[in-house]
C-alpha cells in the first residue's frame, strides 16, 4: 500500500501555511502518521494547516476522526485547518457525515491559499 505524506510551506511566519500533502488511503494503518506529523508542525509553531488531500481515493473512519483531532488540535493553538482537493467520493463522504458544515473545503490549492491571508508562493521545507 502506497501511503506518503509531504509538507510544504507557503508564506512567511505566521502568515505562512503548512501543506501537508497526503498520498494514498487515509485509514487504520496510515492515520496515525497523519495526526504525528500535525502535532510535530504544531509544535513547531506551524497553526496554519492545509491537508492536501487531491491525492487520497479513501478514508475510513478512523481516518476521518484524525482529520477531526486535527482540527481539535490546530484550533486549540489559535490555528487553522483547510481541505483540498477530496475526490468525489472522499467529499461525498465529508457531505453525509455533515463535516464539510465544519471544514473548510477547496477543489485547488491555489484556490484555498487565495481564500485565506498570507499566501506567497510554495516553497520546498
């Protein structure tokens, strides 16, 4: 199974956004990789997250409560927490359990850093 995370970094100080680019299946297996490297960009002083999820064709339920803990996580810090690109499926599932009602959803990432303060070109980090 083919699973990858990627950070990027887009702005400056905390301005800035940190892209969290996730390849693959968001489930058991790989979810808890997901919530580590969100609370090592926390710690770091990184609040403003996007989850770049243009790339993943499924998440379960364990994947979609780290997701949440995500949020819980960057929002207690004063951060915040941007979606992008989910497949159809992946968005239909964020549309039924309602939290599309709670999440910020973006198709493009251009889109999503327009929407929001701070958002120089992407950098490599």
């Amino acid at each position: 199974m083919l699973f990858a995370l990627d950070v990027t970094f887009a702005g400056d100080g905390e301005a800035g956004w940190a892209i969290v680019g996730v390849t693959g299946e968001l489930e058991l297996a790989t979810a808890p990789r997901l919530r580590q490297q969100v609370v090592s960009l926390v710690g770091e002083g990184h609040t403003r997250i996007v989850l770049d999820l243009t790339q993943v064709d499924f998440v379960d339920s364990i994947g979609l409560g780290v997701i949440v803990s995500v949020l819980k996580r960057v929002r207690s810090h004063g951060g915040e927490l941007v979606l992008v690109g989910p497949v159809p499926r992946v968005r239909a599932l964020f549309e039924l359990t309602r939290l599309d009602e709670i999440l910020e959803l973006h198709d493009r990432l251009d889109d999503a850093l327009a929407a929001r303060p701070g958002r120089p070109g992407v950098e490599d980090g």
